[in-house]
C-alpha cells in the first residue's frame, strides 16, 4: 500500500483556497471539509473521539493517536512527501491497521480539518489531553486553550508592535506543545483585522517529535507561515526542520530576504547622514 492511499478519500472533500496543479499540494492546504450537516461546532470534536475510541482497539491508544498524527504529517511534508524514506515508514505504519481501521483514518482526518475550521484552537492538543493519553507518552501534557489565549494576549503588545517596522511578525516558540500559543496569538491577529498567512512568521522547537508534529499539522491546516523544528531548544541541536504549505506558497524565504535588504540599505544610508 502507498503512501499516498491513506488519505486518497479526501480528494473530492478537499477544496484548495489557492490554486495549485499539483493534487500533493492541493490535499495540503486548508480546506473545506464535507462533513454530515448535524456536525456543528462542538459535535465534530465529540465525532472525532467517539471516531477514535473505535478505530483500532486492538491497539494501545496512545500508539493510534501517534500512528495517526504521523501520517498526517507526512501528508502535509511536501518537501518529503514522495521520498523513499517518507514511504516507507508510511507503509510500515499503514501495514498495522486493518482496512476499515483505514477508512476510520481518512474520516479522523476529515473531521479534524473541519474542526479547525470551525475555529482557531489547538484541536489536537485538547484531544490528547481529553482521552487522558499523557500518562502513556513521556507524561506529555498540553495547555489548556483558555490559558494560552490568556497568554497570547499578555505578549501581544510588543508582538504586535513589530509591523510598525516589519511587514511581518517574528514569533519564536522553543517549546511549542501541540502549538497552541501559535494558534492562540494567529487567532488575536485576526480579531484585529491581521492575516496571519501573510503578517506571522513562526519558529517552533520541541523535542518530541509527536508534539512537533502536532504542531506541525495544525500550523499546516490552518495556513500559518511557521517553520517547524524537531530538536532540543537548549542545544539548538535539530533533527528534524520543516515549512507548513504557505510558507511555500506565500514565498516567505524570498519575503524574507527582501526584508533584510532593505533594513541594510536603510542602515547604510543612516550612517551616511
């Protein structure tokens, strides 16, 4: 079984924001999700667990929740997508799974993109935490989304104050759980009228890799520029580094460059006045 058949299903469910021809980057972006149209705000997390206790139960909870966020990551990669070495342990993974297990996957996925969706959160975050899976993995507990909001809102200030001087906002996370102070912060950008998929510019660091992942899916999912690494903060030592999809599509590296050429210049001409 391929890489690519564990979310084939989503093809027609997904509706690109931006145009794009090639259908890898097309199932990355964040999308419109074809959900029953009982499901509304609320319902569809309560979907997605009820959807997860039956998915696999001959396996530990935990050990789903990781298989289940791993793929996800990958499917977003789209530097990695195609390797070798992506596909394997795709494979590797999918092999475990029964084909309605499978099927169970895909419908997992739908719901979890219509869940972030309905509203900027840390869905998979609050997830982990509700199905009590943090006493099985390394004792991982995640902040609930009320203190992280709480949080954004203490740092916005100076955070805020950047774009008088850049076009973008610079937010560095060295320990970034699921994400959910990215999210946290993206969702005050845009009670104030900001876009976070062209005015934020992420760095996140955690040395678990399925908190990077995390991270990584939901960043992706909800469209925000961040650059995701997999590693130690204090030894800056990275294992892994990643770019969600608009970092791509919205040319960040070149924006930034641009931007670093222009505070030179401004600094050369000052020291000739």
């Amino acid at each position: 079984m391929s890489q690519l058949s564990m979310f084939d299903a989503l093809d027609m469910a997904i509706t690109p924001s931006v145009p794009v021809s090639d259908l890898t980057a097309a199932r990355a972006l964040p999308a419109v999700v074809s959900v029953p149209a009982r499901k509304v705000r609320g319902q569809t997390r309560q979907a997605f667990i009820d959807e997860f206790r039956q998915t696999a139960t001959y396996l530990r909870r935990s050990e789903v929740f990781r298989d289940f966020v791993t793929l996800a990551a990958s499917e977003l990669d789209l530097v990695r997508i195609h390797t070798p070495e992506s596909r394997a342990r795709c494979s590797q993974i999918i092999a475990r799974y029964k084909a309605s297990d499978i099927d169970r996957m895909h419908t997992l996925f739908s719901l979890m993109v219509a869940a972030l969706s309905e509203a900027h959160q840390d869905f998979l975050g609050s997830v982990y935490m509700e199905l009590e899976l943090g006493a099985d993995e390394m004792g991982q507990y995640f902040t609930p989304h009320s203190v992280s909001s709480l949080l954004a809102q203490l740092a916005a200030g100076d955070l805020l104050a950047q774009l008088k001087s850049c076009p973008f906002i610079s937010l560095q996370e060295p320990t970034s759980g699921a994400g959910g102070m990215v999210i946290a912060f993206a969702e005050i950008m845009l009670q104030a009228g900001l876009n976070p998929a062209t005015q934020l510019l992420v760095t996140t660091i955690d040395i678990d890799p399925l908190a990077a992942d995390m991270t990584f899916v939901q960043l992706s999912l909800l469209g925000i520029p961040a650059t995701v690494n997999t590693g130690n903060t204090l030894t800056l030592q990275m294992n892994l580094t990643r770019h969600t999809p608009v970092w791509f599509f919205n040319d960040l590296q070149e924006r930034i460059r641009s931007h670093e050429r222009i505070q030179a210049m401004r600094a050369f001409m000052s020291r000739l006045c």
